[in-house]
C-alpha cells in the first residue's frame, strides 16, 4: 500500500503469506523456469516483468550474467534487500546494479538511485558490456541506455525484420526512429547494401556507430540525426519537386519503430493522427513490392486500430498492402490479458502492391 501513488494497492498474492526472500526465491524460480522453457539459452532476457509474472512494480533484465533491477513501486522497493538475496542464490551473477531512474519512481513518490547492489570480486565494476544480441555483438551501457540498457522486448522482432531482408536482392533500408539502431544493425548483418537511420538522440547515435564499426558493418550504414517527422517532409517534398527521383520511391524496405506517442486514453486520437502522417510519408518512399514493418509500443492502441491506421494512410496514397508478417512480445515480456497494460508491443509487415 502507497498513499502517495495512484495505484494505492498492489496485489502480489491471493494467499495469506509472508512477503520475504523464501516468496521472492519462488516466484523468480517460476519466471526463470518460463524463460528457460521459451527461450533455451539466450544470454540476455528479462527475467522480471513485474505484472506479468505477478511481481508488480519488480523490472529485472539479465545481460549475460550482470543483472539490472529496477523497482518502481514502494513495497519492492522496501524489499530490494530480499529480492537481491534471491537472485544471488538463483542466478548466480557477476554483478546485480540497481537502475531506477524511471518515471514510475516519481509517481510513487520514490528518489532516483542507481548503485551496485552486488559484484563478484573477480568482475570489474565498468557500466559497458557487449553482449551477443541474435548474431551480432551488441555493446550497452546500464546506465545511460534507455530502459536498462537495451529493448529486449524487441530482440525477436529484429531477427525476424532480418529474415525479410535476407530474401531480398541486395536492398536498400530505412529505419526510422532507429535509437542504437537495433534494426538497422541486423538489416545490415543480413545483406542490405545501404541502411539509411534515423533519430534525435545523439547518444543513441553514436553507440549505433559504435555498434556498426563493432561487427564490422560501418560502410553499409549511414546515421542521420535529425526528427523522423521533420526529415520525411523533406524527402517526400524533395521526391515531388526533384526530376531525378521521378521514377518513384527509393527503399526496398522501410521500418518505423516510434516510441510511444500516447501515455493516456485521452491523447490517442492525436496520436493516430502522428502515426497516420509517417505512414503516409513513409509510403511514399517505398518502392512497388518493397516491404513497410511498422511497430507500436503504446497499450493504449490495439492491433486493430494499429493496423486500421496503416490502411488508412495506403488508401490515401492509393496503393495496396499486402500483410507479410505479425509481430510481438517475445516470452520474456508475457501478456496477462486481465492485465491489459502487460499488452503493449504490436508490429505488422505489409508488401506495397501494383495493380
């Protein structure tokens, strides 16, 4: 219980029991069993994620043996003790850092920390890791990388953006909203010959550079700074004025990964008309056949409405959508469809179609 929060009261059990490190032992032997079952191996997952595996306000990411915790509400946040001593005995870590620097923490009335909560002696005490992330080293920061250093929930999805790449004839790729240019680095990997990527964060940007020149991938790369909106006016309107770009679009495949552009009820409309505007100029720049995949993270916005958005903006520019692929959460970022926050990622990708 939080007076201070707007979620005043968080259920963890329907059982009358003691909340102490034996509770916290056996619900991360539970989470840990599900990823082992779903994932075999993987070296970076989420173990944690709080609703989901019933530990609300509990976030913990596991990079290759250093663990990163997160609390984001007041009872977990009384228990890190605990929740720390269960994880030394199951995991066996190199090091446990705490990173709660989340927005969560001020609505629970609760201060930024981060810290190191454990380190073996024999691990250094540096905050940069690499880590394999599919078939590419993957270098992260666990305290300066947005969320706890990388978007696992989107580990999947950038294999699977890969494979559409890998069938296709030396294309040319656009990632907008590209952040440490996940999906741009394994459209890179897979075969594309030109990945053109796009974000406002300069940060985000130079460790995607520091990433590419990591797998050897910097001269099919090249990373625009710049707003994703600002910069698709510009081309759209340079394709309508430019004689040279007359013949039509110029990506074989465009991806669009926005962050979320809606974090209440009341601002979705708005926010359908942002997704609607990069859709619509997204479109323009893909050439006939090529492939558009679109994701939104925001639980607000259903995959109906997602896609009813996608179609609204083809229909406006006269062109046909053929769906190609569905997307997701992976298993480590499980949904509890009483719980519909825990629903939030949702991706699509469409073929551009001539009649």
């Amino acid at each position: 219980f939080n007076s201070k929060s707007k979620i005043r009261v968080r259920l963890i059990s329907r059982s009358k029991l003691e909340v102490n490190q034996s509770f916290f032992e056996m619900k991360l032997q539970t989470a840990l069993n599900w990823r082992h079952k779903h994932l075999g191996d993987r070296e970076c997952f989420r173990l944690v994620n709080a609703e989901s595996d019933g530990l609300s306000g509990l976030i913990v990411d596991n990079y290759d043996g250093v663990l990163v915790v997160q609390t984001s509400s007041l009872g977990m946040d009384q228990r890190l003790p605990q929740i720390v001593g269960a994880l030394k005995k199951l995991m066996s870590p190199k090091r446990i850092l705490e990173r709660n620097d989340s927005t969560g923490r001020r609505m629970e009335g609760l201060e930024e920390r981060h810290s190191t909560l454990y380190q073996c002696e024999s691990e250094d005490s540096d905050t940069e890791l690499i880590v394999k992330m599919n078939d590419l080293d993957w270098r992260i920061d666990t305290k300066k990388g947005h969320k706890t250093a990388a978007y696992l929930d989107q580990y999947e999805n950038y294999q699977q953006v890969a494979n559409l790449v890998a069938r296709m004839d030396a294309p040319k790729v656009l990632d907008c909203f590209s952040f440490m240019g996940g999906f741009a680095l394994h459209s890179a990997n897979a075969g594309a010959t030109e990945v053109t990527a796009i974000d406002q964060s300069e940060d985000a940007l130079d460790a995607a550079t520091s990433n590419a020149q990591l797998n050897g991938l910097s001269q099919r790369c090249e990373w625009v700074h710049g707003n994703v909106f600002d910069w698709l006016k510009v081309m759209t309107a340079k394709k309508d004025n430019d004689e040279a770009l007359e013949d039509g679009p110029r990506y074989d495949l465009i991806i669009l990964d926005p962050p979320s552009f809606t974090r209440s009820r009341a601002s979705v409309p708005d926010a359908l008309r942002g997704y609607k505007e990069i859709h619509l100029r997204a479109m323009r720049l893909l050439k006939p056949d090529g492939v558009l995949a679109t994701f939104c993270c925001s639980h607000h916005i259903d995959p109906l409405t997602f896609e009813g958005t996608v179609l609204s903006a083809a229909f406006d520019n006269r062109c046909t959508l053929r769906r190609v692929g569905t997307y997701g959460q992976p298993a480590d970022h499980p949904i509890v469809p009483s719980i519909p926050e825990t629903e939030y990622l949702k991706g699509f990708a469409y073929q551009r179609l001539e009649y």
